[in-house]
C-alpha cells in the first residue's frame, strides 16, 4: 500500500513538473479519451446544459473549432454554447462514439472514431440514422486545454 502511495505521489508531481511543456503521451491520450467521453455525453437522449459546460470546459478560452468539409469554425464560446443548447431540443433515441485509433504527437493527438446514433433534428420530420468515420485533430496548451480542434468528416 505504502509503495502503490509513493509511486503515485511521485507519478503526480512528475506530471505537475511536466505540465509547464509539453504534454506526456499518457496526458494526451487521457485528454483525447476525455474530448470523446465529453462529446459523446451531450449527444445523449437526457444531455443537459451541464453536459455542454463541461465540454466547454475543455476548451481554452481562445480557441478554433473547424469543420473543415463544410468550411465552417467556432471561435466564441458563447455561440459554440448557443448552437449546442439548441441541439438539446433534437429527440435523440442513441448516439455512441468509438475511438478507432489515435496517433499521438507533441502537443496533439488524431482521432479516428466511428460515430453512430438516430436522432429526429425539430427542424425535419422524420428520424435519421446514422454511421460514418470522422478524424479529429485535437491540438493542446501547455496547462491541457483544447486550443485548436480540426474535424473531418466523412
């Protein structure tokens, strides 16, 4: 027990120390699993407005989101926050996200994930299911927070 207890003060102090630079491996996949835990969670059929703060919380307070096949970005929370609200009122039966693969660099990870769910959007009327593969770029600050994400959609 005392050893399990050292090894990991001694492993929380090494990330501390580690955090001023450049993120570990493990970080990085911790905050990429964390980004899709996130997204997935306001995406459920009972998402609350506390579902989208916390993924808001992941991103830094200057940040991009791009979707780059629809040559669209966020760069304000506020919006970003708004247009997720309004999402809430869609009749979501399921939504699932499984990471396929994930390539890891300085600072960034790349996510390969198949997305699926059924969702009614209020603005159609009828009920769409859906499969496809997106990639994810996720780029990080030096404290962990998402400054840059670029999606590509499939």
């Amino acid at each position: 027990m005392k050893k399990a207890l050292f090894i990991t003060i001694l492993s929380l102090i090494s990330c501390l120390a580690y955090a001023k630079g450049d993120l570990t491996r493990a970080q990085l996949v911790a905050k990429a699993n964390g980004f899709v835990a996130a997204k997935n969670a306001r995406q459920q059929p009972n998402s609350t407005r506390k579902d989208i703060e916390y993924f808001l919380s992941l991103l830094a307070d200057e940040f991009v989101d791009e979707h780059v096949k629809y040559n669209f970005t966020y760069t304000s929370k506020a919006v970003l926050r708004d247009d997720m609200v309004a999402k809430l009122k869609d009749k979501v039966i399921h939504s699932h996200i499984e990471i396929n693969n994930m390539m890891i660099g300085r600072n960034v990870v790349i996510i390969k994930m198949t997305e699926s769910g059924k969702v009614k959007p209020t603005h159609l009327d009828k009920t769409i299911d859906y499969k496809t593969t997106n990639i994810v770029s996720l780029e990080f600050d030096s404290s962990g927070l998402i400054t840059h994400i670029r999606r590509h959609h499939g």
